[in-house]
C-alpha cells in the first residue's frame, strides 16, 4: 500500500491509526484491499481521504456481508472511494455525528433523486465513535470544489452555477422527509430515518420548533457557564438578564411565532467548499458533507447556508454594508440603492442579486417570502452569541491577546444585551 500525502497529521503515530482505521474498514467491513490512500483535504471537520482499492476481480462479491442502515452495496468495479474519519476537535457531537450524516445522506438521495446524475454520494459502511474514530466509507465523486472556480467567472457562467444550486435547493425544500419532529437524524430499529440527537447541539428531538430553540438556549447558557472566557458571564448584570429572559413571557411569545413551521431538511452547510464542479463545463457533480444537516423549517437554511452568495440572513447588528444586503433579502430595499460593491466589501452583490432571481425562477421562497423569518435569525445570531463557537477553539484563542479576547467578549456582551432590549423595550 502506498500512502501520498495522507494528511497533516501531528505525529507518526496519528497517520498510523488513521491508516490502521482505513485499513479496517477496506479489508473487515468492505472485503477489499487497499491499494494506496492520499488526501483529499476538503473537510476540516473530518480527515477525507481517497482510497484506491485493489480490483476485486470479476466473480468477487460482498453479498455476505449484512448491510447496515443507510448503506448501499459496493459494487466490484468500484476502485477508487472516500473514507472520512472524523475529527474529534471538531466540535461535534462525537457519539452522534456519523450516524447523524448517514441518515441525512439517506433523505438527501432521496430528496434529490430526479437529478440527472447522482450527485450524493452512497455510503457503503460505517462506524459511529465508540473505542476510536467514527468514519464513513462512501462513494468517490469526480469534480473539483465550486469555491475554487467562483472568483472571475463572466457574468453568464455566474447565472450558470447559481441556477443550478437554487434548482437542487428548490428539490430539497420540497422534500417531505417524513420523519416526526425536530432536531438531528439517526436509525430507528427498523432503518427508518427518524429524528435525534443533533450533532451541532446535542440536544433534541423535539415535538415542537419553539422547543428546539429554547433547548438551543438552556444549551448555550450551560455551555457559556463551562467556557473559561465567559465563566457564564460571571460579573457581568447580562447573567441574570439571559436567565430572566429565557423564562420571559416576550421569549415564549417570540418562538410561538414558529410552531407552524413544517419539518424540513436542512442541510446546514450549503457552501461552494461542500459543492463539486466539472471544472470544464461548471455542471454540479456532487453536493458534499452533511455533518451540520437537521430537521428544522424551511427557513433554517437560510441562516446556516449560502454566505458566498449572500443568502444567509444576517442579524439585526452587523455593518452597514451586511445590514444591506439583510433589507436587500427581505425586500425592504430598492437594487438602485444598494452600495457600490468594491473588492474589499463583504458583499458580493452580482452573486446576491443573482441568487435572488435564482429563488424567483425555481419558485422557492426566499426571506422576503418566508413570514417571520427576520425574528428567527434575529433569535439564532442571538443564541449562537451567548456563547460563541471561537471562545473555545484553541486556534482562535491563540492568535489573540489578552486583551484582544476580553475586547471580544465585551463586544458581544454589548450585543447581547442589545438584542434583549430590543425584544423588552
């Protein structure tokens, strides 16, 4: 087996146990050899590599094997598949997340099963973390990454790409995932696709949305207690504010706005990172990386995904050049009077304006059509505020002083208690 690059490990030993798990999966789960394994590097949440398997030969067959949820067989022409291993530092939910993608790749196939090609990906074994690594074995796509092909593409080919993702979001928002309630995806005892525990949270399932996001709140305040920089926001009166708001009438009144909401599938990651690309023809080839997918509303997605579009709602308190591009989404804006784009502007109105008429063509409802969505971003950039993800990454920690990371939490403190007036005032 030859090995090429397998990734930035930190050590011989951590290659070694990640070529060991490959190994295992190819040879125990799979009956196949493994021929050589590089890097693929397209997932900081997971290590992804290319494995090339040895050919099985023509009268080599795997039917013995007893299929597991979500799983299809691997056929033997099949030379060449992905094996993703995932990242503990990641900050997912460890004992979840595998189980969590599979189930979502199951409803996403499904969901996007009248594409004129498979552009996601079959999963044929898994393994949820236990004693080691949690890793999927799955289906090899040709293709490079969007995001590597978007910076100087002529206006046409813009319209191009962006089309063809608002048709496979319109197919996706359509699906009925029928499945009960809210929160993230696993196998019921059946093989059925039921909902669970979700990886980004580690809360759920919920009967009810409004449950979901409140659940989401008591989740963040635990987790704000537990992070060294925040210390619950000891010292600071916003404290007993988020406790007295999370009990509030105006709190319960804010998330009763959303109980009419149907379960959706969400994807959570809707990125040109997570979208391959013929890079000749610029003809989607794969839709990637379900680590953040859930059952919310068809609203959600719209605060997870489509950033390099402008698509993602941003909150209330963003620069002004955001807060655009917020009134622009809910058309509350005139395009005549949108700012004028220069290289550095965190906006790219071409993408923008095109995504919106992407939305209109496919007929999917974009913000301005979607009631009450304002309020929901305004509640998750709210939520996701009591207690930042960057607070407890050791990279972003490291890069700052001192003084640096109190100035960050003393900015969104100030924030915080700005969303609170201006939901009580």
């Amino acid at each position: 087996m030859s090995v090429n690059k397998v990734s930035e490990a930190k050590s011989v030993d951590e290659l070694e146990v990640r070529l060991a798990i490959i190994n295992s999966a190819v040879q125990q789960r799979l009956q196949r050899k493994v021929e050589s394994v590089s890097s693929l590097g397209r997932d900081s949440n997971n290590y992804v590599h290319l494995v090339h398997l040895e050919n099985a030969g023509e009268h080599h067959s795997n039917a013995e094997i007893s299929p597991q949820a979500g799983t299809s067989p691997l056929d033997p022409s099949v030379t060449k598949i992905v094996i993703r291993i995932s990242n503990p530092a990641a900050m997912l939910d460890d004992k979840v997340r595998v189980e969590n993608e599979v189930a979502a790749v199951a409803l996403m196939r499904r969901a996007l099963a009248t594409t004129p090609r498979t552009i996601v990906p079959k999963v044929y074994a898994w393994k949820p973390a236990g004693k080691g690594s949690g890793w999927i074995a799955q289906e090899y796509l040709e293709g490079k990454q969007l995001s590597a092909h978007t910076t100087k593409l002529p206006a046409d080919k813009v319209t191009f790409v962006v089309d063809q993702v608002a048709e496979l979001f319109a197919k996706i928002q359509r699906f009925d995932p029928q499945v009960a309630g809210f929160g993230g995806l696993r196998f019921d005892l059946n093989g059925e696709v039921v909902t669970g525990r979700s990886t980004l949270w580690s809360i759920g399932p919920f009967h009810k949305y409004s449950e979901m996001y409140h659940g989401i709140f008591v989740k963040q305040t635990s987790s704000a207690a537990t992070t060294p920089l925040l210390e619950g926001w000891k010292g600071t009166d916003l404290l007993e504010r988020l406790k007295n708001f999370s009990v509030s009438a105006v709190w319960k009144a804010l998330l009763g706005k959303f109980d009419g909401f149907k379960p959706t599938l969400v994807h959570g990651d809707l990125s040109f990172d997570n979208i391959l690309v013929d890079p000749e023809t610029l003809q989607i080839t794969g839709l990637l990386d379900y680590d953040f997918s859930h059952i919310a509303a068809p609203a959600d997605e719209f605060v997870y995904s489509f950033m390099e579009l402008g698509g993602l709602v941003p909150g209330p308190f963003e620069d002004e050049a955001l807060r655009s591009l917020r009134r622009f989404q809910l058309g509350q804006g005139e395009d005549d009077l949108l700012p004028e784009e220069t290289e550095d502007s965190p906006v790219n109105w071409t993408l923008a304006k095109a995504w919106n008429s992407a939305l209109k063509k496919h007929g999917v409802n974009g913000p301005a059509e979607i009631e009450n969505i304002a309020d929901l971003a305004d509640i998750y950039w709210f939520l996701l505020d009591v207690c930042p993800p960057f607070f407890n990454m050791p990279k972003w920690l490291a890069k700052r002083t001192d003084k640096q990371k109190q100035a960050a939490k003393a900015r969104t403190e100030k924030i915080l208690h700005k969303y609170i007036d201006r939901w009580t005032s």
